[in-house]
C-alpha cells in the first residue's frame, strides 16, 4: 500500500465481517489501523457461506464456528460508527469513502442503469434486457464476440426486486414513486402501510418521497426487503 500511494490517489481495501476465529476485539483493532494506510475508500462485506465449499463443511462436521448474527449486527455499526467519525463517511451497505471518492462505477449498477460489456463473457443491460457474450473462446473468435450465451428479460416482479435491493442499498435512499410505479391501488396501499411498520421497528426511514434504510436497516437488508415483497404474490 505504501509503495501504490506513490502511484495512485485512489486506493480501496475489501474486509469481510463474520470470518472464523476472528474476535470483535480482532476486528476493531485491524479496522482501528485500516483508516491510518494511504486508502481512500473501503468495503466491508458479510461473510456468505456458499455449499460445497471448504468452510461450509468444516461449519458442518462443527470443525468450526461462525460469529452469531446478533454480534454480527453489532459489530458492523460499531464499525459505521468508527468509520464515519475517522472521514470514510458510509455511502452504500458495504461501502466507505472519504469525500470525493465513493464509486461512481458500481453507482451505475446499483442505479440501473443502462451499460455495455465488451469482450468473452461481458454482460450488457438496457435497463429491461439482460445479455452475457459466451465465454467459449472458440465461438467467440469465430462469431467476433456476438454469440450470446444468455438473454434474460426481466419479469416486472424482477424490476421491482432489483429496484429495492439496489436501490435501498445506498444510503441515499430510493424514490417512493419509482416502487409505487409497478404496484396497483391496493398493493400500494399495503406496501406503504409495511413502510410504515418497519419505520416504527427502526429499519426503514421516510424523508417526503424517499425511503432509505437505517443502520440497523442495512445489518438486516435481506429481511426488510422480504417483508416489503410479501403484500403480494401475483405480481
């Protein structure tokens, strides 16, 4: 990192909260000498366990054990709380940056914003239409990269997923009316009686027309999100 900053302005680290054998105390202190490193920016990530992998049979034949999710919680605010303090201001659920340097690549995914991928294996999106160029390099030489091996069109209940899943992401917050675009009287009705609740549980905030996640929120995005979707199968 020393030897980079010499090089570059804009350097950003990746931790992940919840790794085994890994104490809150352990974690504070990594993060504690984090902010002192000639960074910029940095996201904190929740450990996923995928199957089939090492840890996720090492956690089955009790080889080891994870933090538990309630400590999980806690500590990821503490960790906001130390963070902000110390000018890496959080700007996304698992993004940090001091002023001037938050992501304005990622912003675009996390808005919706339409892209373009080029090359094997490169992804492109209009908005409503996912593609992926196929990554066998033979067919791609051969079709000079136009042969896809995926198209995806989104279903409206997929658009409104992603619009919430993305959008609450970001500490600024979504628009009450692009969500309230896909629902009819009464699913709207319902959705902003559940924003209402979560609001009075302390995980949702209401700002005029924007709802944005608190910090408690964001250690629980999954679940909020779940609980906004079930006014409604059908959609």
């Amino acid at each position: 990192l020393r030897s980079a900053s010499k090089y570059f302005d804009n350097i950003s680290v990746d931790f992940i909260l919840g790794l085994p054998d890994i104490s809150p105390t352990a974690w504070i202190e990594t993060i504690q000498t984090a902010v002192t490193w000639p960074i910029q920016h940095m996201s904190v990530y929740f450990l996923t366990i995928h199957d089939k992998t090492p840890l996720a049979f090492a956690i089955q034949k009790k080889q080891t054990t994870l933090m538990n999710d309630e400590t999980m919680v806690a500590l990821y605010e503490e960790t906001v709380q130390l963070l902000e303090p110390l000018g890496f201001e959080q700007y996304e659920i698992s993004n940090y940056a001091k002023a001037g340097y938050p992501s304005t690549h990622n912003a675009a995914y996390w808005d919706r914003k339409p892209y373009k991928g080029f090359g094997i294996g490169a992804s492109s999106f209009d908005g409503k239409i996912r593609s992926t160029i196929t990554n066998n390099l033979k067919n791609y030489l051969n079709t000079a990269g136009q042969e896809l091996s995926a198209i995806e069109t989104l279903t409206q209940k997929q658009e409104l997923l992603e619009l919430l899943m993305l959008g609450l992401r970001q500490k600024k917050g979504l628009d009450l009316h692009r969500v309230l675009y896909f629902l009819n009287t009464d699913q709207a009705e319902v959705f902003r009686h559940t924003v209402q609740l979560l609001a009075t549980r302390g995980l949702l905030e209401q700002e005029n027309n924007t709802i944005r996640l608190s910090l408690k929120g964001f250690a629980l995005e999954n679940e909020v999100i779940v609980r906004l979707l079930s006014y409604d199968d059908t959609i």
